[in-house]
C-alpha cells in the first residue's frame, strides 16, 4: 500500500472519457493513493486524452509542457498518458521523443491494467509504454471513485461500427461491443443501493446495444430492465444514432417513468448530400419526421443534436439546408463544431477542404440562430414547475446550487445543503440560453 500519496488526473474530451478517470481513480484509491486538487502535491499525475478534434489534441501538448515544472520539482513524481489520443502511432510517438517527463503511456484498451504498470515503474524507474490495439473481450468491471455521490454513468457498449468519414472514434474505440445485461443491472442496483438517484448510460451508439449479443436483448428490453431497480429515479442515456432510434425506443420512453425526457440525436448536417458523404445512413428527411415524432408523442420532451460545419465539400447552399433544419425543428439545445480534419479518416484526405474563414462564419451564423432558439424555448419555461435533481454548488458560484431538470437544463437555485441529491419541484423565475433560475417550492 502507498501511504500518503496523492493522485491528480486531468480528463479532456466526452463523458466515456470523464467514466474512465473515475474507474482509473477508482484504482489509484484501492492502491492507496488519495486525490489531491494541487498538482505540486501529487505522486502521480494522469492525462486523460481525446483525439476528436484539433484543439483537443493541442490542449493536451500544452498541458504536457506545463506539467515539466512539477517534474523538475519532485524527481519521484510519476507522469502518465492514456486515452484516445495514445491510439493513434503519431501522438505516442511525439510524446514519447519530446516529453522526455512522461514515464507512462497507455490505451484506451488497457485501463485496467494501470496498477500493473505504474507497479512496474515505481519499481524500476523505467518509462513504460503499453498501448494495445484491441481488448482481450470487455475491460472487466472495475472500482470506480465517482464525481457524484448522486448521479453515476454506467458504460453499456463500448465501441463504434459507424465509421463516419470525419470520425476517428472507430479507430481509437475499437469495434462494438456491448456489456451483458446482467452486469449492468447489478451495477444499477448497486449504485441505487449507494444512493444514486440517476444514471446515465453511455455509448457511442446505445441504440446498436444488444446487436453483437447472444441472447435477444435490445436497447429498449435494457431500459425495460432498468427502469424496475427499485431507489433510481432517473435514467439518462447517450449518445443515440438517429438511424437506430427505433419506434420501440420512442414508446419505451414514453411509457418507462423513470426515463429522463431529453434525447440527443447528432444531425450533424441538414444536406442529404452531406449527410451521404458523412456515412451517416440517413436522410434530412428521415431525420425531421424522428424528430417530429419525439416532439409530438413526448409532449415536453427535449431534444438536442450535435452539428459539424465545415465538411469538406459543404457548399453554401449545404450549409443553408442546416440552417433551414434548425429553424424547422427548434433544437432545445445544439451542439455546435467546426470541422477538423483527422488524419487516417477518409474525410481528411479529400481535396476540397473548406477555408478555415468561412467554417468560422458558419459555426457564428449557426451558433448566434441556435442560440436565439433555446433562449425562447427556455423563455417559456418561466412560470412552470420543473424537477430538478440537486448537485450542489455550481462551478462559478459556490454560493449558487445547480441541479438538472428531467429534460438536462442545468437550473440554479439558492444554496441549500440539505437538497443535495434530493429530486426537488423548481419554480423556473428567470432564463437564458444554457440555463435556468428557479426557487424551490
Ligand atoms: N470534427 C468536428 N467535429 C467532430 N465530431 C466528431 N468528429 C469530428 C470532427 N472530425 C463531433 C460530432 C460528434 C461529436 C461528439 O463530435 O458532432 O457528434
Ligand atoms: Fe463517430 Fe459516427 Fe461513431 Fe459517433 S457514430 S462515434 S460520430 S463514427
């Protein structure tokens, strides 16, 4: 056992990132290790990387260089690299020559063997790098140390098949492969025992869950499951393929109580023959009558979508079919992404890249209407009761509590230790675009 030795990790990217910090944190605990919020302090120090998009990457060469100093400092101190970034040869590679600092490199696929390997160098001192390129089967359940007492994610497939042409999730996660059943209502039962209100199943597509299993078991048969643990309030889910997002799901949502009323559907783009070119397997069309149904059959439902702007190809006229979609569906809420390209994805290599001028006027253009929408939305949400699950303090103001109404709005309330982790009614007083303000009735 390591006594008195503290742990720092930094995670950038998507929730499966943020889910696989807790469950290395969750091993650094049973090796003994505590957390610690400074890094001067820390034994050992994790990165957590994401490969999705440039500026990911860029973050992460910054912060390696500012990590030097601790270094230099305390010549013990233990440097680690995982996450998506180390599975790709170029990033290993680069932090391997150039950050001389960095005494570990793992994968996405190996998380469970960081005991192992930091054993490893804590005994001979060596620089250690062990990335793999597939998982022997599922990584095994592992101790997670949560970030909230309350709401927990639970990973039910791991994975991507898709291949979107400006994607390199496939080929960082690897191929689908869901977790049995069984092992993720235990686990649902366990954190409900632990005290956790709300879940949040994560995949990169829930909706193929089951499609690589032996038995006879769907995404929504997986919710029917959930939704009878007994002590869990709420169950979230993402991310959701639009091509996938069967009928039966809709009704499940609509009958199953427990089943939070948001659903995020990525779009990406309103253009049939940017949709075509992007791989994504379904058409503007199919997509606005998806979303229609959600919005007509879940009175109050909330939907939200990612965009890409930018697409290599992506003609003004393109780019007007999304800005037409967006006006028709009124999003609650959109995520919005210039394009980057990701060597080794069959985008990256086409020569009709768009000027990095006009993906930036896209993005403002988009970003300035989808704002305006939610602003409205959320406008007429002044005056209702909404449920909220309260968090605790918000991040800018620890005098401000927060808490999430069913359908994912982030409310704030006046602080109020004893409503944290409570499901309490909001009377919603005031909006913006991103957020709410209510008093607790
Ligand atoms: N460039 C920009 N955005 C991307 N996304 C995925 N790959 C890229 C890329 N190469 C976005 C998609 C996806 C979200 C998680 O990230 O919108 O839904
Ligand atoms: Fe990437 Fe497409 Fe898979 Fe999402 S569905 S992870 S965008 S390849």
């Amino acid at each position: 056992m390591s006594e008195n030795k503290y742990y720092n990790i930094i995670t950038y990217g998507c929730q499966m990132n943020e889910h696989d910090s807790e469950r290395l944190a969750g091993m650094l605990e049973e090796m003994g290790y505590q957390h610690t919020d400074e890094l001067a302090d820390a034994d050992i120090i994790l990165l957590n990387t994401c490969i999705i998009r440039e500026n990911a990457e860029l973050k992460v060469f910054g912060k390696l260089g500012e990590l030097k100093q601790y270094k230099r400092e305390n010549s013990d101190l233990i440097i680690g690299i995982g996450g998506c970034m180390m599975q790709q040869d170029e990033p290993v590679d680069e932090v391997y020559k150039k950050y001389r600092h960095v005494d570990l490199i793992f994968g996405t696929h190996n998380i469970h063997h960081l005991p192992n390997l930091i054993k490893k160098i804590e005994e001979t001192r060596d620089r250690v790098v062990e990335v793999w390129d597939e998982e022997e089967g599922l990584i095994p359940d592992l101790p997670s140390q949560r970030e909230s007492e309350h709401s927990a994610w639970i990973s039910i497939i791991q994975g991507c098949d898709n291949f979107c042409t400006y994607c390199i999730v496939p080929y960082v996660r690897g191929r689908e492969r869901s977790r049995p059943v069984e092992s993720i209502v235990d686990e649902a039962k366990r954190l409900a025992e632990d005290g956790v209100k709300e879940i949040t199943l994560l995949g990169q597509n829930v909706n193929s869950y089951g499609n690589d299993l032996d038995k006879e078991i769907t995404f929504p048969k997986l919710l029917e499951e959930l939704n009878k643990v007994e002590k869990l309030k709420r169950i979230r889910f993402m991310t959701s393929h639009p091509r996938d997002f069967s009928d039966a799901l809709l009704e499940n949502i609509k009958k199953l109580d427990k089943l939070a009323n948001h659903i995020h559907l990525p779009v990406q783009s309103g253009s049939n023959k940017v949709l075509k070119e992007m791989n994504r397997g379904y058409t503007r069309e199919y997509y606005i009558e998806r979303v229609k149904k959600i919005q007509e059959e879940i009175p109050g439902a909330a939907v939200s979508t990612d965009f890409i702007v930018g697409f290599p190809g992506e003609s003004e006229e393109d780019f007007e079919k999304t800005i037409e979609l967006v006006k028709e569906l009124n999003f609650d809420m959109a995520y919005t992404f210039i394009y980057s390209q990701r060597s080794g994805t069959p985008a990256a290599r086409r020569d009709d890249q768009v000027e990095e001028e006009v993906k930036k006027e896209r993005l403002k253009r988009l970003m300035d209407l989808q704002n305006k929408i939610s602003y409205d939305k959320n406008q007429k949400l002044i005056g209702t009761t909404q449920e909220i699950l309260v968090t605790g303090p918000s991040n800018n103001d620890p005098e401000v509590y927060e808490g999430r109404t069913s359908t994912n709005k982030i409310c704030f309330i006046e602080k109020n230790e004893e409503l944290i982790g409570e499901i309490v009614e909001v009377k919603i007083e005031a909006a913006k675009s991103w957020t709410l303000e209510g008093t607790v009735i």
